[in-house]
C-alpha cells in the first residue's frame, strides 16, 4: 500500500522537487519519479512515498534463537515478517531474492498492522520480529505495528544493519524491545566495498540502541579472506568492549557462499574458534559461535563460576536450572538473560 513517508525533507531548490530521505545514513536525494537506494521509498511529485506499507514478503514463525537472539526470552516463538528492497548491496547476502528486489518485481502480501498482531497471537508467539531483509526502510509499517503489538503484550524485535539514523531510531525505541545488529566488518573500506554503506552509523546505532535500553546483541558474520583477519575482529572485540560493554552478546557466524560471493569457502571452524579466542581476550563475557555445529558454542555459561545456564543446540534451547530472575544460582554472579 502506498503511504506518505515520514522523514524526509524538500531540498533547498524547491523548483525541481527533488527530496531528501532521511531515513537511514545515506540520506538520498531522489528526484521525482525516482526510488532512493533502498528501492522503496519513491519521490511522487515531490513528496515521499513509502510502496511497502503493509506488504510482507515472508512471514514466519520463528525460534528467537534463528534471530540470533540469546539473551531475550530464550525457548520462545516470535512471528517474522519480511517486505522487499534494502538499503545495503551485499553479495553474499542470504536472502537477496527479497532484499535486491524491488516490490514490483515479487508477490507481496498485505497484512496491515492489526492483523500482523493478531496473527502473532494466533500462533501463539510471544512476540514479532521485522527482519528477513532491512526493517528500517519498513519504518512506518513497523513503526504502526509495533505500538500494537506492546499494547497486545508482545515483545518486538529488530534484525538490522544499524543503518537507521537517530530520528527514526529514537522514535521506535519505545516500542522497540531488541535488536540483533549486524555489523559486516571492521573498516571503512570493507563496509564500502561489501555493502555501498559506511561504518561509522553502523557504530553510533549500537551505541544509540545501549543508550535508549532497547536490548542488544551483535553479529559478526566471517567471511574468508574479506573480513577475517585477526587484526580487524580484535579490533571490533575491542570496540565492544569498550564502547557496549563486555555484557553484550557477541555472535561470530560462519559463511556460507551464496548470491555473488558462492566461490568462497565455508568459514573453516578453526576462524570461529580463533574469533572466540580474540572476543575472550578483548574481555567480552558473552561470545556464540553460530551457523556451525559447533558443540558448546552456543552455551550460556556463567563467566564467574563456570556453570553452564542455558545449553543451545541447533535451534533447540534448554533452560537448565542454574538460572533465575537474571541471576547464577551458584554465585548469584547477573546474568543479563531477559525473560528467564
Ligand atoms: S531509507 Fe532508502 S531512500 Fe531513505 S535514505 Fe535510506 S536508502 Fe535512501
């Protein structure tokens, strides 16, 4: 459905109609019968126009593991909703049948807010999710959906670039519960290369998000020989130590080749095991190693006693009882898990 965008502004030459998004970092200036980078938000005589309200492109119900999230009610269901377009260029991405496309090009289903929750409690999910491809650029129907969803008591989730600028992010954080952010890489270079993006907005949502208490974890997909050196994971262990805080759950995935990057190899394990290494070294309590069978790994364990609280396998969790209101039973150590 075709809705009146929020932010975004004329530009100074107010004669040719141009407009600029100000949505997310790039802050496009779209002339009239034109789409900004994401591809769906369009300039129609001068005024924006978001093509995506209320058309998803995948919905599903989803472990809030698949996320990842590991530390937000662990065990529980959240319906997942995903549109068309993205805001990023990545070629490896795992999803590119939705997010390199425009929403001409697929078969969308309107499912307008009210529904998108009754939907949730139909299928006895405890909360909803915009992920699958960027939720920022969805922003109005996100928005719109999620001040429904907190008052029909479900939580709500963000799976994202970190690409969204602090307008828009202040405005949702009230309703926004946690985010999953992903952040591709350690350089300027490497996120220009790989995503058409830069890093620095990425950096300034994680800390945004700390700051307005919406949960955070971050994901750190490795690809081999793109983003894998020791030197550029230790420095992004060290800036999340430094600057989120060690407490923030950390999540090291393996690649699989796909899209326009399907000739590099899988992550060998030992990469993943090394970035584990440099996340404990740099002091980070919380590191997952995901996307490998990698037994262990995707353990919650207490940093103070070594207690293991919470044991993953696959997308299966299993709460054991070492763990209550946020604390290790056997040294009483906080364990930021929320909802156990
Ligand atoms: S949301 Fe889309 S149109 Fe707006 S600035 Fe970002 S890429 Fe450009």
């Amino acid at each position: 459905m075709l809705k009146k965008a929020m932010h975004w502004e004329s530009t100074e030459e107010k004669e040719d109609k141009k407009v600029r998004c100000l949505l997310c970092a790039h802050n496009c200036v779209i002339a009239p019968g034109k789409c900004g980078i994401c591809g769906v938000r369009e300039n129609r005589d001068g005024e924006l126009y978001s093509l995506i309200y209320g058309l998803a492109s995948s919905v599903g119900v989803d472990p809030i593991e698949k996320k990842p999230l590991f530390h937000f009610h662990p065990g529980s269901r959240v319906l997942s909703f995903g549109t068309a377009g993205c805001n990023f260029r990545c070629p490896h991405c795992q999803n590119w049948e939705i997010s390199q496309c425009g929403p001409e090009e697929l078969r969308l289903q309107e499912i307008m807010p009210a529904e998108a929750v009754e939907m949730a409690k139909r299928h006895r999910c405890e909360g909803m999710a915009w992920t699958y491809n960027e939720p920022a650029i969805w922003h109005e129907y996100a928005l719109d959906s999620m001040k429904l969803a907190k008052e029909a008591g479900l939580y709500t989730v963000y799976v994202t670039n970190g690409y969204i600028n602090e307008k828009p992010l202040r405005e949702i954080a009230p309703y926004l519960d946690a985010a999953n952010v992903d952040v591709k890489g350690f350089s300027d270079e490497f996120y220009k290369e790989i995503a058409g993006a830069r890093l620095m907005p990425v950096l300034k949502t994680c800390k945004l998000m700390k700051e307005l208490n919406i949960h955070l974890e971050v994901t750190y997909l490795v690809i081999p020989t793109k983003n894998d050196s020791a030197d550029e994971m230790r420095r992004f262990c060290e800036w999340v130590a430094n600057e989120l805080g060690t407490e923030v759950p950390v999540h090291f995935s393996a690649f699989h080749p796909d899209y326009k990057l399907a000739s590099l190899p899988i992550t060998p394990s030992g990469k993943l095991k090394e970035a584990h290494e440099i996340g404990r070294a740099a002091g980070l309590k919380y590191l997952y190693l995901g996307n490998a069978a990698l037994r262990g790994f995707g353990d919650t364990v207490c940093p103070k006693c070594g207690n293991t609280l919470i044991e993953r396998s696959g997308f299966s969790v299993r709460v054991l009882g070492g763990i209550k209101n946020g604390r290790c039973l056997a040294c009483n150590r906080r364990i930021p898990v929320i909802g156990v």
